[in-house]
C-alpha cells in the first residue's frame, strides 16, 4: 500500500474535523472528510472506498459504532480498517465498539504519535488482507485451471456448466455443448513426440477459442477432449457454430519447427431439453461417438440429422 493511501474522517466537530485533516494530509494521505456518519456509510460502501476509517463516536444520524456495525454485517472480503475516535475511556464502552466491529480506538484529545502508530498498524492490516486475498483468488484459479493449456479444467468446466444449466433453467435460456476429441492424437504423440503433441493441444485450444463468442467457455474434460459450453445457443445454430470451430483447427497444419502436423477434431453436440448435466454430457458424447464412426473430422449433434459436409480422414 502506497503513502497516499486514502482515509476517511468523519467528524461534525469542524475544528477536530480540520484538524486531522491537516495532520493526516501532512503524513502524505489522501483525505476523505465528511460531516456525520451516514455521509461516512455512502462514501464506505461505494466503488473505491477508503481502505482506513476515523470515525467519531458521538455523530449525528449515525453513530461511529453503528457505522461499525453495519459494516460487518456486509461481511466484506476486503473491509476498511476502522479506528474509533472518542472521549470515552470506560472499558465496558471500548468493549462495546470492539464487539460492534471496531479495529481500533483512539481516546480524545489524540497523541498525534499514537495517531500515526495506530495508523501504520492499519495500512499493514488491510495490505495483509489483501495480500491473503490474492493468493487465495490465484490458488482458486489454480484449482480449475488446465496448467498445460491454461483453459479450465474438468471441475472447473463442469462447475460451470452447471451454473449455465441453472441459469437455463431458472431464465428459459438454450443452452448447448460439444465434446471435441483431437483425430488420433495418441499417433500424434507415437510419431513426433509428446513434446509436440503438447503443442498440438496448445494450438488446438487457441483456435477452438478465436471461434467461440467472449461468454462461451471451453475446458479440457480429460486428455485429448475438450468440452465447449454454449450459453443461449438455439438448436438450429448449434451444426454451423460447432462446424465452424471443427473446420478452424483442421484448416491448417500445426507448425513444429520443421514439422508439419495435420490436426482434425471431431465433435460431438448436444442440445439442452431438461435433465442432469451428466445426461447432457453423454448426449453429447454419444454424438461425439457418432462421428468418430463416421470416419473422423466430423459434426455430429444429438438428435439433429445433418447430412456430413466434412472430409472423413
């Protein structure tokens, strides 16, 4: 957290209010100055807030403690730091603002020292928590991502299905998938290597997704298979948009250094009618198993009869 971290004053006694103004700004923050606590409420809870607080305990409207309290009660990831600012120096009262959700206090008239301690303390508290909050945001990412091909993978693609499928369900949306299964790749890996065949799957997934919209989603269901989720595709779309992406990876070859590698897909496509994911799945993969039959580099769908417009390899 940089010097000119931002913090909030709320205070209607205007000299006490100017006076930490001026301190706060001399020490190199950035000040917010507000006159009661529900202006301290609007600006706390909007788009950029403050990341530290001074509140006053006795405020008209709102007091300091209710700002605390209802701030908690939000149950935010990444919180202000809020400190107290009273005359009140009763334990049972401190012990009030703590339990209403204070970090901190500090007893008027402020030790401008013990200010700018407790201050430090606070920058430290939330660039900590925000620290915390990153790693956990990058080991969740992690956690469904496909580190080969960095689109997710199964959990992460499945997780997501399910939520289009509920959102379908909830919105009377379509909703379609495609099972894509790389044409032999395991003689892809016999004859070049996996060195390659790894490339393969890298360039396989950069074309499948140049020719998917920004909201659709594509997830590596396990070796060779990749499973394309179609959020508000209609049945009679769903042939020409998974013949797209089957005719952008085979159009040409996978550049290896001096190699030159021929790639086809099949796919397998389903349309949402009801039911479980897991039966969507294997409407799919029936599809999918289709088209293999028919002599790879194939578009197969579910329950629509499309005469093959591909060359079987």
């Amino acid at each position: 957290m940089s010097a000119t971290t931002k913090v909030l004053i709320a205070d209607d006694d205007a000299s006490s209010r100017l006076l930490l103004q001026k301190v706060l700004e001399r020490w190199g923050y950035q000040v917010v100055a507000v006159v009661d606590g529900q202006e301290a409420w609007k600006v706390l809870t909007q788009d950029e807030a403050p990341a530290l607080a001074i509140l006053d305990w006795m405020m008209p409207g709102l007091d300091g403690v209710e700002v605390c309290r209802r701030l908690r009660a939000l149950g935010l990831d990444d919180p202000p730091y809020v400190i107290l600012l009273t005359s009140r120096a009763d334990k049972q009262d401190l012990a009030t603002a703590l339990e209403a959700g204070a970090d901190d206090y500090i007893l008027k008239p402020f030790d401008r020292d013990e200010l700018r301690a407790r201050l430090l303390v606070g920058k430290r508290f939330v660039e900590l928590n925000r620290n915390l909050l990153e790693a956990k945001t990058a080991l969740e990412r992690l956690a469904v991502t496909d580190p080969l091909t960095g689109v997710l993978n199964r959990r992460g693609i499945l997780a997501g299905l399910e939520e289009e499928l509920s959102r379908a369900e909830r919105e009377g949306r379509a909703l379609s998938v495609g099972l894509l299964d790389i044409d032999h790749f395991k003689r892809i890996n016999d004859l070049h290597g996996h060195v390659v065949g790894d490339i393969v799957l890298r360039v396989v997934v950069e074309r499948v997704q140049a020719a998917l919209r920004s909201y659709d989603s594509l997830g590596r269901f396990g070796g060779e298979e990749f499973l394309i989720v179609l959020p508000g595709l209609p049945a009679e779309r769903i042939f020409p948009v998974l013949e797209r992406i089957r005719t952008r990876v085979g159009q040409t070859p996978v550049s290896v250094e001096a190699q030159q590698v021929a790639v086809t897909v099949s796919i397998g496509g389903a349309i949402y009618r009801g039911g479980t994911v897991d039966a969507l799945i294997q409407a799919a993969d029936e599809a999918l198993y289709r088209a293999k039959a028919q002599g790879r580099n194939q578009t197969v769908v579910a329950g629509v009869a499309v005469e093959p417009q591909s060359v079987a390899v």
